[in-house]
C-alpha cells in the first residue's frame, strides 16, 4: 500500500486529486495540508511514501521546502506539482531531492503512473514534463536574454512597436532599436518574426 500525502494551496486541486485516487486500490490517502507549517506538524506523527508538493506555496517556496523536507525526512519520496512548465524550474526540483515532477495538465493515467514509478525509486516525470526536457537539452547553447531583453522581446511578441515599447518602458526609440538588433543578432535571426519563433519555441518568453 503506498502511502499518500498532498500539499496544495488550492483546495480544488487537492479535492480534484483525491477523487481521481480514492478508489486506486493500493493507494492510501493520508491526508492534505495548504501551509508548510501544517505538513511539517503532521510529518512530526507519521510520514508518507510519496509526497505531491505543489511548487507555488505560500510562506515557503516548494524548492526550498522539497529541500528541507528530503535533509530532515530522506525516505519521503517527493513529486512536484505544478503549473510551471520552465525547464530551469523543474531541474531545480529534481536537483532539490524530487524523484517526480507533474503539470496540473496531468491526467489519471499519468498520475498513477507517476506515483508508481517514484515510489519504486525510478524518476518520472508526466509526457508534458518530458517533452519541455527534451527540448531544454537542445537549449543549453542559447544565448540567455538579459531581463530588459525578456522584457522587450514580450513586447514585440505582443504586436507592439519601437515607439510603443519606449513610451511603456520610459525608455529611448533607439535604446529599444537597439536592443532588437542586438537580440537578432545574439540568436542569428533573419528578422523580428524569425527571432520571435526561437523565443517562444525554446520556452524563452
């Protein structure tokens, strides 16, 4: 029987998640807490096998909590839950202690499988999850955008223009002028639409 416990903020998810499990016949559900105050109160009485952690928490970042909780209770295995699909993100997880990774997306099927497969000490991540780590191998030689640049480059995406995102930015037309041309050539891109295309299709913005 593999024991279950969920921390969530929002308690649709926690509710939706519990009626997609209450019937899995080796599966026990333990219990939901919305605080890190609340999970660590409880873990002082009894642990789970596996963990479902959302990322987004308040009081407590769930990086830095799914950290604490393998020092203090190593034998917990984590799954991270989230709507955050940035690469950079769920390595972080995984670099934090998590042994499983799941977008809010996930479906039954997925979620199972992801607590079957963690709780046997196997990785696992649902096929969204595998798909954006797939694609971040191939980034890892990108140039990275400065935050101004990120800003701007949304910007364009947006549909707006030089003289636009200056008056929005209190910025110069040259100074964004010349933030496009740098970003084009940083990316070897042909033109703006080209530039955009990477951006978006690496995850950047």
């Amino acid at each position: 029987m593999i024991q279950l416990f969920i921390i969530d903020d929002h308690q649709m998810i926690i509710e939706g998640i519990h009626a997609l499990l209450q019937y899995e016949h080796d599966i026990e559900w333990m219990g939901s807490a919305r605080l890190p105050q609340e999970l660590f109160d409880f873990l002082k009485l009894k642990q789970p096998d596996i963990l479902l952690m959302d990322i987004n928490l308040p009081q407590k970042s769930g990086l830095d909590l799914c950290k604490e909780i393998k020092e203090k209770y190593p034998a917990i295995r984590i799954i991270g839950l989230s709507t955050s699909n940035q690469a950079s993100v769920i390595r972080k997880m995984f670099e934090n202690g998590a042994t499983g990774y799941l977008l809010k997306d996930a479906n039954k099927q997925e979620i199972i499988t992801t607590i079957h497969e963690v709780n046997n000490g196997r990785e696992h991540v649902n096929f969204s999850v595998s798909e954006i780590l797939k694609r971040k191998v191939s980034n890892d030689s990108l140039p990275v955008l400065t935050r101004r640049e990120k800003e701007i480059l949304e910007l364009i995406s947006d549909g707006l223009t030089n003289q636009e995102i200056a008056v929005k930015l209190f910025l110069d037309i040259t100074t964004i002028d010349s933030h496009r041309k740098n970003m084009l050539t940083k990316f070897k891109a042909k033109n703006t639409a080209a530039l955009i295309k990477i951006a978006v299709g690496n995850n950047l913005i």
